[in-house]
C-alpha cells in the first residue's frame, strides 16, 4: 500500500473536523510529505546531475541518497543535497537504506546499467534509468521482462520520447502523409570523445576519490588509465556502447515509434578503418571504429510494408534528398532523420525537432494530422517528472519509455553494435580474413544470429569479478 493511501485509510475513522485542507496549511503550493517520492541517485555527477535537479523539481521530492564511485563527480549534487546519505557502493545504500527509498535514478556508464537496475527492481523500487537501456541485447530482454515481473514504473532517459514533436511526425506518419515508408535514414555527428584507437598503456597512480574496482564492475580487470573517466569510456567496448548506444536510442527513437518497429530481421554494416601506412591499416577491437554505416531490415508489419533503416555515424551522412534545395540544411548540426515514402518524404532532427515535408515548400498548403496523443507536461524538458508522477500513481501508470517500450528499442539499436562489432571480427587474430562481413540474419525472438556463429558472443558478454544478472 501506497503511504498516502495507507495515511488516507488511517484516517477515516478520524472525526471530519480534524481534516484540514491542505493549503490551509501550507499554501496552495504546499505538498504534504506523504505525497514526495523518495529518490536515491546512482550516479550523481555529469547527465546524472541533470536527472537529480529534475527529478528533484526544487522540492516536490525528496532526493535521499546519492551514490557514485568517484567523489570528484558527485561533489556538485552532495553540495546541492547535503541531507542525502552519499555512498560509493550502490548494494550498501541499498542494504542499510533500503525502505527508505522509492525510487533510483541510474546515470552511470553503461556497462553497469542493467545490474544496478536489476537490483533496483528486485526491491521494488522504480528505476529511472539512462540511455542507452543496457550494454547488450540480452541485458535489455532482462529488464524489459523484470520491470513486469516486479511491477515498477520505469522509464529510460531518451527524453525526447516526452517531446511533443515525437508525437507530431507519428500522427503524420500513421495518417498517411507521405504514403507508405520503405526507409528511413538516421544520423548523429557522434562520436565525439576517441574511437578507433588503440588500448592506452602506462602507469597511472589511481586518484584517491576514486573507487577503480567499484568502477570496472561487470567488465573485465584492467589498469587505471585517466583517458576512461569521466566520459571517454563511450568508445570503448567493455563499458560504452560507442556512437550508435550514445544517440541511438535518440534518433532513432522517432522512427521505431512512428512505423511500430519490432525486431530486425537482418543487420549488415561497414566501419571506418585506421590507415597507419600505405597499403597498412590497423583494427582495433577493443574500441569503436570512428565511423560506421549500419543496415536493418525489419519485415511487414500488418499493413505497412518492410522496412530498412539505415544508421550513420562518424561524420558520413545520407545522399541529400533530391526535394532538397541546395542550400537549405539536412537536419540539423548534431544529426538528422528522413523517412522515405511512396507519396513523400519527411525530414526532421534529434527529437523530431523542426520536422518537415520535402520539398519545404510543400508545409505552407500541406494539411496535416494534428498528434490525439495526450503530451506530456513541459515535453520532453518534463521526462524525469513524468516518471515522477508515474511513480506516485504505481504500476501501469504511463511514461513515454518505460521499458516495455525501450526495451526492445535498445535491443535494435544494440543490434548495430552486434554488427559491428562482427565486422572486425577474426578467427585468426592478425589475418587479412574478415568472416563477419556478411549479411547477419536475426532471430528476435529466441536472440540469436542464426547463420554466423560467432556474431553470437556480442549478444551477451561474460561478467567479471564475481557480477550476475537474473531475474
């Protein structure tokens, strides 16, 4: 029982003289402390502190915890919340305050996201949880099946799923303006830290603020090397998800949504080399490579047709539509989305935002369908307090990407790392002979490439150091 409805039952044997309204109390903008959510924070500097301050909505809620394993990061928020309890180790927060806490919001990196959400929800809690969902498609089968099982409200940190331009290009899309969609290209500017490089050497004294054990977690014992933290660990293997986990789950969000994308049935890619001579050039597996174009291919759905959504990155782009004048943008600085259909074409950027039919010209008698789905308060800036809401109504209250949704969204975005990752991918270390190139053919349902063996490994790693994932 809910601690209000509990006060609420408790109370009504009380005479209705001793009720008082609530802003007789404490004015119209009081809020009893029955009604704040309790939030513990896994993860406090950087994105993380960005998802405190609005999760926490000057006050509506309780921030009660904070926990991150270099104390360098969280210095900000422990100064902004001097009354939370701060920990380094999440399973000891949770050990010593665990019933006092209603909700987590994780911001680590990714490789630690489906573990600490795991334990999250074991406990009942309600699990706010960064994007991209997890590091592998198996992790994010895991969650998306725990989040029912342990009836939690949950929702993933792709705020632009709360925006109402996300909403504005489905309405437009399920309405029929451009006919029907056969493709759609996706694109980010990213990466922006190093990719395509090789594993850094030397000796590095370990900083005292940090906890480099607690940090490695489920990945594999390695040496400190200062180029991992604070961010550049997106490029690598063990603990980022490169480029495509970084905005993925952004861009591609829009389309998964608008065109009710399930599982892929095919993946196939090409990656950026690093040429170090003439005729020479080296793979470096234990990072991105610095570019990549990625291929899905989705089959019908009811009445709408396959579908193949192609993914860049890196600084490659799309050929510019033929309705676009030659100096007007393609999307926008940071990326870009352009779906392709039988009667027209739409273009828009990260988010949906500034959505358009091609050519622009066409949007000043254009008649469009107006989005019936319900927006969400203060759009997507409004996405951690949706989960907030959410969290207080209980379980099947409805957030724009609870896990259900981003579930299988991650597993699709987390299917171009798996292509990826087997493009560079060698029987015999060292040889010129590159097997994963190939068109990789995808089994959704039981999670498993079924004409490439080897592509397999990428879909669930081996967790170091004593770590495990189960429901």
């Amino acid at each position: 029982m809910k601690r209000r409805n509990f006060i609420k039952t408790a109370g009504a044997g009380v005479s209705a003289f001793y009720i008082v309204p609530r802003h007789v109390l404490g004015g119209n903008r009081f809020i009893s402390p029955s009604d704040k959510l309790n939030i513990a924070a896994i993860g406090a500097g950087g994105k993380g502190e960005v998802n405190i301050k609005n999760a926490f909505n000057n006050g509506s809620d309780n921030i009660v915890a904070l926990c991150d394993v270099d104390d360098r990061m969280a210095a900000g928020s422990r100064k902004k919340h001097a009354k939370a309890a701060y920990y380094r180790d999440y399973r000891v927060m949770f050990e010593k305050m665990g019933k006092q806490i209603d909700a987590v919001a994780i911001s680590t990196p990714d490789h630690m996201h489906a573990v600490m959400a795991m334990d999250a929800m074991k406990q009942g809690k309600h699990v706010y949880l960064e994007k991209p969902l997890t590091h592998d498609i198996y992790e994010a089968r895991m969650l998306t099946q725990a989040a029912e099982k342990y009836k939690v409200v949950t929702q993933m940190g792709n705020q632009g799923s709360s925006g109402d331009d996300t909403r504005l290009i489905r309405a437009w899309v399920k309405g029929g303006a451009i006919g029907d969609v056969k493709r759609v290209h996706v694109w980010t500017n990213r990466p922006v830290w190093p990719q395509g490089i090789p594993t850094p050497t030397g000796s590095f004294a370990v900083p005292e603020e940090l906890d480099w054990n607690l940090w490695l977690g489920t990945a594999p014992k390695r040496d400190f090397n200062p180029i991992y933290v604070p961010a550049n660990w997106r490029g690598w293997g063990d603990f980022g998800t490169g480029a495509l986990g970084d905005m993925g789950c952004h861009f591609m969000d829009v389309p998964y949504m608008a065109l009710d994308l399930g599982y892929p049935e095919s993946v196939e890619c090409s990656a950026g080399a690093v040429y170090t001579g003439f005729f020479e050039q080296a793979i470096y597996t234990d990072s991105f490579p610095p570019s990549a174009k990625i291929h899905l291919q989705f089959p019908a759905r009811g009445n709408m047709p396959s579908i193949e959504m192609v993914w860049y990155d890196g600084g490659i782009l799309p050929k510019r539509p033929e309705e676009l004048l030659p100096d007007e943008p393609m999307g926008e600085w940071d990326g870009g989305i352009i779906f392709e259909g039988t009667k027209g074409k739409i273009m828009a950027g990260l988010f949906g935002r500034n959505a358009t039919l091609l050519p622009t010209k066409n949007m000043a008698k254009a008649s469009l369908p107006k989005s019936e789905e319900e927006m969400v308060e203060g759009g997507s800036d409004g996405h951690q307090q949706q989960w907030v809401k959410a969290c207080k109504e209980g379980y099947g209250a409805y957030t724009s990407s609870s896990f259900a949704i981003s579930g299988p969204l991650t597993e699709t975005v987390l299917m171009g790392n798996l292509a990826v990752r087997s493009f560079n991918y060698q029987e015999k270390p060292g040889s010129n002979e590159f097997p994963g190139r190939k068109k990789l053919l995808w089994d959704g349902e039981n999670m498993k490439i079924t004409n490439f063996e080897p592509a397999n490994q990428f879909v669930k790693r081996a967790y170091q150091n004593g770590w495990e994932l189960k429901l």
